[in-house]
C-alpha cells in the first residue's frame, strides 16, 4: 500500500482504530487478556476503542498484547512506518524514518525494531521442493592495506573472517530463511545440519550447495546436489544463484542503508529482509503485515 492510500484510508485516530478491530475482533470482540466473549465498548470520552472485560473486569482495547500496545505515537504514524519499510526494497534507515514521519530518531529506531520483530515471529512452514543452502558475512570490508595483526597480517576475508556470519537456504521460486549463526560454531557441520532440520522439509527434497565439507552432515538425512565454485557457478539446475541473490539484497541494505548491525539485533534485521523477500510479489504486504501484528 502507497503513502497516499495510508491518508486516505486512514486520516485519524479512530479509523486506524476501527480497521484494527475488524482485523483483530471481526463480528466477535473477545478480552486480549482473558479471552473472555463478555466484553462491553466504553464510553470514555476521547479516549478511542476502550473496552470494559466483565470476567476478568479490565479496560482494553484492541492494541492489547500487539506491537501497538500502550503506544503513545499516532496510529497513522505506525501505518506509515509499516508501508515505507515493506515498500522500501534496500531497507531504510531509523534516521530516513525519522524525517519521513517527523518523529525523533531513537521514536523511529523503537518503532522498527517493534515492527522486524513482528516479522521474525511471522508463521511459516518448512521449505520444500529444491532449496539453495549457503552462508555470508555481514560487516565492513577491510580497507585496502590496512592491518590491523601484531604479524602485520592483512585481515581475512571469507569464512576466516571476523564478521558476523549468517547461514540461509531459500526454496526456488518461494520462500527464504536466514538466521545469524551464534559464532562460527554453528557454521559446522552439526550447526548446519540442525539449521537444516529446522527449516527444510528433509523428505523428498534436494539441497544443493557449494562444496563446503561441513554441509557433508546432511547427507544421511536428504538428497544433496554439489556445485564447485573453484570450477563453475552453474551446472544446468545446480547452482546457488537464487541464495547469491538474496545475500546481494542483504548487503545493499547494510551498505546503503544501515551501515551497521550488531549482533544483538542483527536477527531483526535478518527477519525484515527475509519478510521482504518472501512478500515481493504481495500486492497487499501492507495488509499481511497487519494481519501478523494483530493475530
């Protein structure tokens, strides 16, 4: 949904409120808290969308229990926060969001690290089919000729690296997962092979990597196709194309957008890059979203 649709459709307090609550309640309001049906509107003066609980006897609204609980900023403010991130393809920066919605940077950095986590916690089922498997880096690149080593030693690059290393398989023409690994141990082969188990419908589906040993672990539980990237990138329906091209969306947000991840919200950032990828080709990302955020 564009920016211009959003004022349209949503022009004040009350209409954000009131397309929640057919989201959320439909025909039949319940209490967040209880789950209880015997629910009654409140009539509290400019207060919007409170609810009085006759069991459990609190006052609610539909907000109760979502990213938007007890916010104090402007719905229509979160409804845009929501579409210019699910529109923006490379991501956006906490700062661009700030001047977007004329809030305060740290408002704007609150606000998108609410609505990644809604993503990450989006259902999904295991990737079937023929899946890509690989794993990158996410950090800065060494400048050229800078050492930093007591032996002078130019810093690594590749899986000797010091960046964050994160591990993904994507399901051709669907679905991608990715998850920062916890230090390069889960970059072996039993981190791998759980990373896997996890994600990957191990029955009647082909995996297909580049020829890095510790995938070996997933031999005895799946069916494993190999490309060599010391002598080609394709070989016919062999490749990791698929996975290449979603790491090159990961680091265009990183390098245009944010700069900077650290590894304790690197996951959120993961989650909004995998969200996007799997919603490209929703016509309604806008909606889906909240249809997540209110369930």
């Amino acid at each position: 949904m564009n920016l211009i649709t959003v004022f349209q459709r949503f022009p004040d307090q009350e209409a954000c409120i009131e397309h929640l609550e057919a989201i959320r309640f439909g025909d039949e309001p319940f209490c967040p808290l209880c789950g209880s049906l015997h629910v009654a509107r409140k009539a509290d003066g400019d207060r919007i969308g409170r609810w009085n609980c006759h069991v459990c006897k609190g006052s609610l609204n539909v907000l109760s229990g979502t990213i938007f609980q007890k916010t104090r900023i402007p719905l229509q403010k979160w409804f845009l926060g929501i579409g210019l991130m699910a529109n923006a393809k490379k991501s956006i920066s906490s700062h661009q969001l700030a001047r977007d919605l004329d809030v305060a940077q740290s408002t704007a950095l609150y606000m998108q690290a609410r609505i990644r986590a809604s993503m990450a916690a989006e259902d999904r089922g295991l990737l079937q089919g023929i899946i890509e498997a690989d794993e990158t880096y996410i950090g800065g690149k060494p400048r050229k000729g800078n050492k930093h080593d007591d032996d002078d030693t130019p810093n690594p690059r590749g899986r000797g690296t010091k960046k964050t290393p994160v591990i993904g398989a994507v399901e051709r023409g669907g679905r991608v997962v990715a998850q920062a690994a916890d230090g390069k141990g889960d970059l072996t082969g039993p981190g791998i092979l759980q990373f896997i188990k996890e994600n990957v419908d191990t029955d009647g589906s082909l995996l297909i990597t580049d020829e890095y040993k510790a995938y070996n672990a997933v031999n005895p539980i799946m069916r494993r196709a190999v490309i060599k990237h010391a002598e080609q990138y394709a070989d016919g329906a062999t490749h990791t194309n698929t996975i290449e091209g979603f790491w090159s969306l990961v680091k265009r947000a990183w390098f245009g957008s944010h700069h900077h991840y650290s590894r304790k919200y690197l996951p959120l950032f993961m989650a909004e890059s995998c969200w996007k990828y799997n919603h490209w080709d929703n016509d309604d990302a806008f909606g889906t979203f909240l249809q997540g955020a209110m369930a």
